[in-house]
C-alpha cells in the first residue's frame, strides 16, 4: 500500500514500449576506453495505463515481462512511501511518473525531505559532460585546447557554469606522456575559458595510474579540480595512497568512483573515507534503490552523484532524487533532442535546472508520433 490513496479496484491495463531516435547537438568523440560516442542517442520509453491515467520513462523490460504484469494491482507496485516495490524496478520510471501524475505532485515531492515538501522551488546543480575526446585529429595540443575552449564556450552560452572533462588520452589512443600533457594543458584551457567560479571534474574512465593521476594533480592545482572520477579501477590501497599523497600536497579534490563494474566494496570504502563521491548509474542502479543508497551515504556525509550519460531520460530524472538526498551534487547533462518528447519544463541556467512543478517526471509525450513509433519499433501488451 502507497501513501497516495490508490483506488482498490485499479489494475494495470496496458503496457507499451518502442524506441524514440534522438541527437546530440554535437558527436561526442572517445573517452579512454571507448571510441566514438557519436550522436544519435535512441529514448527507450515505457508507457504505462492504470485507471486511465499514463505514465512515461525509461525503461529496459520487454514485452514478456509487461506482459505478465498485466492485470496487477495498482496499489501491489509500490511501498508505503511510494517507492516501487522491487519486483517493478526495472519498470520503475513509468511507474513513479504514473504515481506523480495521480498524485498530482512531481516525483521529486513525493521523496523530499520536509523542506521539499514546502512549496519553495527545488533547484539542482548540473554539470556539461560534453567535454569529450574531439581533438584526437589534431596533432597539436594548441589547436586541441583550442577545439576544447570553443566547446566549453559552447556550454557556456547554453547556461552552464560546472563541466567535466574526460581525460585519459594516454591510456589508449595517444602516447603515454603526450596524452598525459595534453590532458593537462585541456583542463587549464578550460579553467581559463569558464573562470574562477565553475567546477571542474575530470573523469579518466579507469585510463590513468596512481603516479598519472598524481602527475595530472600536481600539474593542475591551479585548476581546482572539484572531483577526480575512475581514475583507475577502484582500489583501496591505491586511492589510500592517493589520498595520503594529496593530503601532503595540499590538494583536495574528491575521489569519485562507481559508475562501471564497481567493487562490491566500494559502498564500504566510502563509508570509511577512501572515496568521496559515490556514482552508480540513474538507471543500471536505479531510482528507488538511489533513494535508499543516498539516505544511507547522507548518515555517514558520503556524496551522491548517479551517474547518466546516452540515455536522455537521466538527464531529467536523476535531478528528482536531489530533494531525497541530502549530499546530492550534481546532475550529469548530455543534452539530446527527441522528436516526440517535450523536455520545455527543463532548463539550465546558470549552471542550475530549476526542478519543474508539473506532476510526474515532467515530461510530455505526443500521443501520435509515440504510436507511430511503438508501431515500428516496440510492442504493446493490454487493451
Ligand atoms: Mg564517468
């Protein structure tokens, strides 16, 4: 039984699913282990109806799976608060979207914290994580910081002011050491471009080691660094060394870590101060068990920052948990424009998005363009 008075008799009526193409403004180019990203970023979209009312988000169920949850009782999908009960979590989005609507609340106000729950707006810090490889092309790390100062401008202009840039370029697709000083030289070009002000992560996707890492700090203090992500595949005693090295140092960025293939340990180790920032993905993780994992990182001061990239609806969702956790920093913002898919409550300014009052997730689907589409590429299960 939910907190939001579900009638007795509501049962889940149809489930539907397809595949909405979608584009980035601009490709995105490699990180360290992976080549291009490019730009066509598909939203997988699961539409739910219960007592009439739908529901939208993304999600990875197929239609066997749906197919077996037709006929459910509504209020059997979610616990007292309001979170999905387990069983439903790989459908969750459209489920918490479907709840908000019936609320009539945001998502977002249906976890907050007491001060959420008050009408005074919700706004989230994000940050641009467009800051890619683009530059591989170019033989001189000049022109790279260049090309790399043009794209943060570009984030600029789009209302950001915090941006993370992938580094690493030594780990596979340049030498070593010319990798390594071209890294250094981008996060400098891109402190100069955004100023004083801005935060600055870097996110090495496991391509550095302990001694590239405390190379790539030492040479970019000046910078600031906010936050150091998958420096290399998380390991106690190599980021207890870091750490004591960067105590010595002066420096204090934060460890971040969790996105990928995370060590089991990895929960514990941040609990016991080896890493700073916990990352586990919007949706591989998932939105309720973020909810969970957030209030119990909050107790021991651990931060929370769900990792979401080239999945569109992360960009939207990830900022609801914000107002349920208190050491939540930051939404990851990889813009991508789908046909189909009204995104108009959202919008960055500077270096904020501004969490929209309207029930659910916010977000606005066309009815016809997304039947044309399950036509073509999805599946529909019920009436
Ligand atoms: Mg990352």
């Amino acid at each position: 039984m939910s907190k939001i008075d579900i009638p007795k008799q509501w049962r889940v009526e149809r489930i539907e699913w397809a595949m909405l193409p979608g584009r980035r403004p601009r490709e995105a180019g490699c990180n360290a282990r992976l080549g291009v990203h490019g730009q066509n970023v598909a939203a997988r979209i699961g539409r739910v109806t219960i007592g009439g009312v739908s529901g939208f988000g993304w999600t990875r169920v197929g239609r066997e799976q749906a197919e077996a949850w037709i006929g459910r009782s509504a209020n059997e999908l979610f616990d007292e608060e309001g979170k999905v009960q387990r069983e439903f979590r790989g459908f969750e989005y459209p489920l918490l979207d479907w709840l908000g609507r019936v609320a009539g609340k945001p998502v977002f106000r249906l976890f907050g914290s007491a001060d959420a729950s008050s009408q005074s707006p919700v706004d989230v810090p994000c940050y641009d994580t467009t800051l890619y490889f683009d530059d591989l092309h170019l033989s001189d790390t000049g022109a790279a910081v260049d090309l790399l100062k043009r794209e943060a401008a570009e984030g600029l202009a789009l209302g950001h002011r915090h941006f993370k840039i992938k580094v690493g370029r030594g780990a596979r697709w340049m030498e070593h050491a010319d990798g390594l000083a071209r890294d250094i030289a981008i996060i400098h070009g891109v402190r100069e471009t955004i100023g004083a002000n801005g935060r600055i992560m870097i996110d090495a996707n496991n391509g550095y080691t302990l001694n590239g890492t405390k190379e790539v700090l030492a040479a970019t203090a000046g910078a600031r660094l906010y936050w150091l992500e998958e420096a290399f595949h998380e390991d106690k005693i190599l980021y207890e060394d870091l750490r004591q090295w960067m105590a010595k140092e002066g420096l204090n960025a934060l460890i971040a870590d969790g996105e990928g293939q995370a060590s089991p340990s990895l929960v514990e180790w941040a609990e016991q101060g080896v890493i700073d920032v916990v990352q586990y993905d919007i949706f591989g993780y998932g939105f309720c068990a973020w909810i969970e994992l957030g209030r119990k990182l909050d107790a021991s001061h651990v931060k929370s920052a769900p990792h979401s990239y080239g999945n569109v609806f992360g960009n939207y969702a990830s900022g609801h948990l914000a107002a349920a956790i208190a050491g939540y920093q930051f939404e990851e913002w990889d813009p991508v424009a789908v046909e189909g898919l009204d995104d108009s409550a959202y919008a960055v300014r500077d270096g904020i998005v501004r969490l929209p009052e309207t029930p659910g997730f916010g977000l606005q689907l066309d009815d016809g363009y997304f039947a044309r589409k399950r036509e073509e590429t999805g599946w529909l299960v019920g009436k």
